[in-house]
C-alpha cells in the first residue's frame, strides 16, 4: 500500500507542481524502506546462532533502526534545502490535486501506524515503524490543510511553508529514534532496565557479599543480557541459588540472558575486580 501510494503522490506531486507532496512522498519513500529495514531485522533476529556468530542476528533490529533514522534524516535535509528554493521562487499549485493525494495519505498511513501500536511500546524497531508511519499521517494532514489554504487564498508560500512545518514534525520523532538507537548500538543500558534496582537486588541477596563487574546490554531491541560476579560467604549454597537469581532478574527487570559467576570470598583476587569494572 505504501509503496503504491509513494509512486502516486510523487506522480500528481510532479504534475502539480507541489513540493509539499512530492516532499510526503520522498518521507514516504523512506517509510517504506524503514519498513523493509524492520521487517528484515526481525526476519534475522529469529535465525539460530552460528559457530561465527553466537548470538545470532539479533543485533540487526538495532542496526535497522539506526539505519532508519539516518535515512529519515537524509530524506529530510533534501526537503528542507528544496523549500528554501522555493521560497524565493514560488511555483504555482494545483490544490485540488494536493487535497485529494493527501487525504488518500492520511487513511493509508494511519492505517499502518495502527499495525504498530501494540509492538511499539516494547521493541524499538517497532517504534520506528510506528513513528514514521504516524508522522506520515499527520504530516499528509498538514498537506491537505496546505492545499485548502492554497485554493483559498492564493498564497503560494504556503507550498514550501508547510514543507518546512512536515520537516519539524518528523525531525522530533527521528531525533529520539537516532538518539535510542545509537545507544544501543554502543551497547548502553536500555532505558528501561532499573539499574540501580538491578544492582541493589544482587547485593541485598543472601550469601552475597560482594557483587563487580555488572554489566547489561541490549542483545536487540527487545532482548537484554547481563553479566556479573558474585562474592559469596559459603562454599555451600542452595541448590536453586542461580536459577532463583536468573528468573527474578527476568520477572522483576525484564533481563532475558543472565550469566553469573560465583566465587568464593576467600579465593584468589579476580583479575578483573578492578576500578576499570563497575
């Protein structure tokens, strides 16, 4: 639906001489690559681990939403650079043309933005569908709006204003896209794990003394991995110690993947117990 949509609205767009079309449909273009970056990713994500690659292709929702948000960005510099043109060369519009390409848009996108809603809360990649096709709707919005006010009052600065107006919309939603994404590309701490919850949990643990070199990444956009070393009073401890551990970090702080290393308070210094290691 989308990419048929991209080659009508970028079609009428040309033949009426619309830069708040055509720029909808460049977002749009992009919009649907971002869907096939997400779609991909998550294809990927579900392929079993190799000898060369031990976790998979799960990283690849990361590098997909990443990806995304450059595009969108590129996509929107371009715009941005033709508006400008035009405000000091206004082109005639055919506003008929914009309204009824645009409201076409609207029911489109929100249509597919509304395939998102569940997933978005919880997978970052889902997000950036969903941000691109919401803001698509709204942005195809301001574009019929556009095209009313053109019919009505002749002004053809509206054109390249309202193309600027869709730029500032998107860039919002992009910018916190770039920001979430590149954070998990450099393996940051996903913003919903509690951290200090998570540290605070394993030190308060019975037997434990001592807990260093905790670390937590995102294995994807919707699976975190944690590793840490456990000081502990007793050469003796429960049988369920570590699976108790792991399915709390689970149930209590959505933590997926745990690896725990025990040792033993009177053993030999950890080489990596150091000021270097949280």
């Amino acid at each position: 639906l989308n990419l048929a949509f991209v080659a009508i609205e970028a079609g009428y767009g040309i033949v009426a001489d619309s830069l708040a079309l055509i720029a909808d449909a460049g977002h749009n273009l992009s919009d649907v690559f971002g869907l096939l970056l997400a779609w991909g990713a998550a294809s990927l994500a579900r392929k079993d681990a190799t000898e060369k690659r031990t976790y998979g292709f799960r990283k690849g929702t990361i590098i997909a939403s990443l990806a995304s948000a450059i595009v969108l960005l590129i996509a929107l510099g371009g715009i941005t650079w033709e508006a400008i043109g035009r405000f000091e060369q206004p082109q005639p519009v055919e506003g008929m043309t914009v309204i009824v390409v645009a409201a076409i848009g609207v029911v489109i996108n929100t249509i597919t933005a509304l395939l998102f809603v569940a997933g978005q809360k919880h997978d970052l990649n889902i997000r950036g569908a969903f941000l691109h096709m919401a803001a698509d709707a709204g942005v195809s919005l301001g574009v019929v709006i556009s095209g009313i006010l053109i019919m009505t009052t002749g002004w053809l600065l509206v054109d390249p204003l309202v193309s600027l107006l869709i730029v500032a919309v998107i860039l919002v939603g992009t910018w916190s896209l770039l920001r979430d994404s590149l954070n998990l590309a450099i393996d940051a701490v996903p913003e919903h794990i509690d951290m200090p919850g998570v540290r605070n949990y394993l030190s308060g643990l019975n037997h434990v003394l001592e807990i260093h070199d905790l670390h937590v990444w995102p294995l994807s956009t919707t699976e975190v991995a944690l590793t840490v070393h456990l000081t502990v009073d007793s050469t003796t401890l429960p049988k369920d110690f570590l699976a108790n551990i792991q399915q709390q970090l689970h149930d209590q702080f959505a933590i997926e993947h745990s690896t725990i290393q025990v040792e033993r308070h009177d053993d030999a210094p950890c080489a990596i117990n150091n000021s270097g290691c949280l």
